[in-house]
C-alpha cells in the first residue's frame, strides 16, 4: 500500500509519525511520502517537502507565503494525479489541505482527514467544504464525530495521542525534586505559546501570582518557556514585580505541570494537557480588541467553553475568565480558591481521570486501521 501524507506544523508532524508506524506493523511493506517533519522521516517517510512550509502563523507572513504555498499545492496534485497513492491523509493544515483533498478526491484518490477542523467552534459554514473534500475524518474528541455524522459526513473518533501518552498519575514529589521545587504549594503559569497571546496574558499572569504569593507566602510558581523569544518578554514582566519565587524553564510543560497543585493558562491545547495530568485549572484568554468585537457581534462563536475540559466533562470544572474577565484580581482569587479547598481538586481530579478513560482509545492503532479501510474500499 502506497500512502501520500501532507502535516502540518510539529504536532501533525507526531501524528504523521505515529499513524506511519502503526500502518507499518499491519503492513510492513507500506510504503510512505509527502510533506513530512523530522518524526515522520523517522518513522519511514519520503520526504517531497519539510512540514515546517506550512508552520505560518500572524497576519503578514501569510500572505507573504501564499504564492509559495499554491505552487506547493499544484505540484502535489499533480504529482498524485499522475501516479495516484492508495490513499491520501491531510494531517491537521485544513486550510491547505481541505483544497489539496478536494482535488485529489475529485480524480479517484481516497482521502482522509486527521484532526477534525474546529468547524464545531466557530465557521461551521466550513463544514460543506469538509463534506466535498475528504472520504473519512479521522476526530481526536468524541463530540467531533457526532457534529460531522449531522452533517452525514463519515467520521471516526481514533482518541486523542496526548492521553495515550501522557503518563498517568505523575509523581508530584519527583516532579519537584527534578525542577528543584521545596514549597509546600506550586503554581504553574502557562501564558500561551505565541508571541500575540503571551503579550496579553503575562503581566496579568505576573500581577496575580504576585497577588497570590500577597496571601500565601509559602507559594512557589514555575512557568516553561516554549521560546528564548517569549522567555525575555515574560521575564521583563518579572523584573518589574516583586515575585521572589517564579521560575522560569525552558519547555518541559509536563513536567512543569506535574509538579503544580494548581495550573494558571492560557486556552489552547495545555489546557488538555493539565486535565490529563490530572491538575485543576484557571484559564485565561485575551483577543485583540477588534477580533473579539467581530466575533462577539456577529456571533461566530458556537461553544459555550473556551477550554477542551470544559467542553468534555458533564459539567463544567474549569474557570474561565476571557477578555476583560482576565484580570489579575479574577485569576488569583480563582487559584486561592483551590488551593484552598483540597476537597474540591480531589473531586475535579476524579473528572480528568474518567476523561483521560474515554480519550486513551490508542489514537495510532485506530487511525491506522480507518486509513487503510478507507484505502481498500
């Protein structure tokens, strides 16, 4: 079986790897080629072009990147037209690979998409899009599929790799020993991975640990650095406070989280990640003005939760403080009031421990095995 993959950024790039190797051990002379990162190499794939082409975040680059990007796109079309793979798999990047999908779907190639766009968020008009381009969806949450099978598009919920991954139950105390942590509570701070995001959130995150530490002089607060460049901006937050115990680390977020009672961040995927590892949370989230009021007044937004644990558990468990709400008052007296009521944490514990149950369905076994059913069809 011949597969033809295109990932985007590192993280489909993981995924790509992982559905290569599984695909492999039922197929093993399977072979694999496209857009692929250094773990997709790895696992056996040819490279045609580095997944990084498609890493494109802000508002100029972009569109400095678009020319590039189309000619990328006609030559993979007709690449796989003139020599069709048994199935192509668009990982994550729906913006190009929704297009690359309809065309080749429209010359015979089997297509599927592996992570569900957020069309269940906001833009659900994207929907009809998803429905002309791909022959399966391949969901990592299970609400996912339901949304798509509405809209009678065939979809499979594989579990989501984080929940497979992550270990379960961590080792508080050698979480601790490791980021060389002695106070009797830790807060771990999270204010976003993007540069536009952290400029918001971390001299609020900083105000409230301040406010915190105010109360709970005890409190010791560790925040990973996915970046020297977002390092530097929340250490000159730092600088300007009086914190006298607020470590910085550079990545390691699991372990950072780990070792926390109580996690302070920013919406996004960490958020997932805290529940899987079984840690309370306070979540924060600051747009641009003027995107907040285009969202706000034409109501795009279709969800009642920013953060994924919210979205997935009966009720929600996770405070949410978005937009003005971010305030450093909001944020630290939500923190208190966990570290202040054990019996409440123990109880969002129990949650995340039936959540992390109904996500850990071996995210690169199933996906492998819908890949190559869609591919024998």
């Amino acid at each position: 079986m011949r597969v033809a993959l295109v990932a985007g950024e590192a993280s489909g790039d993981l995924l790509g790897a992982g559905l290569i190797q599984a695909i492999r051990a039922s197929i093993p002379g399977a072979t694999f080629e496209g857009v692929a990162g250094p773990a997709m190499v790895d696992a056996g794939c040819e490279r045609i072009e580095n997944a990084q082409v498609l890493a494109v975040m802000g508002l100029i680059e972009p569109l400095a990147r678009i020319p590039k990007l189309l000619r990328l796109r006609r030559s993979l079309v007709r690449r796989w037209t003139e020599d069709p793979p048994d199935v192509f798999v668009g990982i994550d990047a729906p913006d190009f690979n929704l297009g690359l999908e309809t065309r080749l779907k429209s010359v015979g190639v089997r297509t599927v998409h592996y992570v569900c766009p957020s069309v269940w968020a906001w833009r659900q008009g994207r929907v009809t899009k998803i429905a002309g381009a791909v022959d399966k969806v391949l969901c990592l949450l299970p609400f996912e599929r339901s949304f798509l099978m509405e809209h009678e598009i065939d979809a499979e919920f594989v579990g989501h790799p984080m929940a497979d991954n992550l270990p379960e139950g961590p080792d508080v105390d050698v979480a601790r020993q490791a980021q060389g942590l002695s106070a009797k509570q830790v807060v771990a701070v999270l204010p976003g991975s993007r540069m536009s995001e952290v400029s918001r959130l971390a001299p609020v995150f900083v105000k409230a640990a301040a406010m915190i530490e105010a109360g709970y002089p005890d409190v010791e607060f560790i925040a990973p650095m996915v970046s020297s460049e977002i390092r530097q901006t929340v250490q000159v937050c730092l600088d300007r406070s009086h914190i006298r115990r607020f470590t910085l680390v550079d990545g390691d977020a699991e372990s950072a989280i780990s070792a926390a009672d109580v996690v302070m961040l920013a919406s996004g995927t960490a958020a997932l990640q805290a529940a899987l590892l079984g840690k309370p949370m306070v979540v924060a989230y600051r747009l641009a003005g003027l995107t907040y009021t285009i969202l706000q007044a034409f109501k795009l937004v279709k969800v009642p939760y920013v953060s994924l644990p919210n979205l997935l558990t009966e009720e929600p468990l996770v405070p949410e403080f978005i937009q003005s709400e971010a305030t450093a008052e909001n944020l630290s007296q939500a923190v208190i009031d966990l570290l202040e009521h054990p019996e409440r944490c123990v109880a969002i514990r129990a949650a995340f421990d039936s959540l992390r149950s109904d996500l850990a369905r071996d995210a690169d076994v199933c996906a492998a095995a819908a890949v190559i059913e869609t591919a024998c069809r």
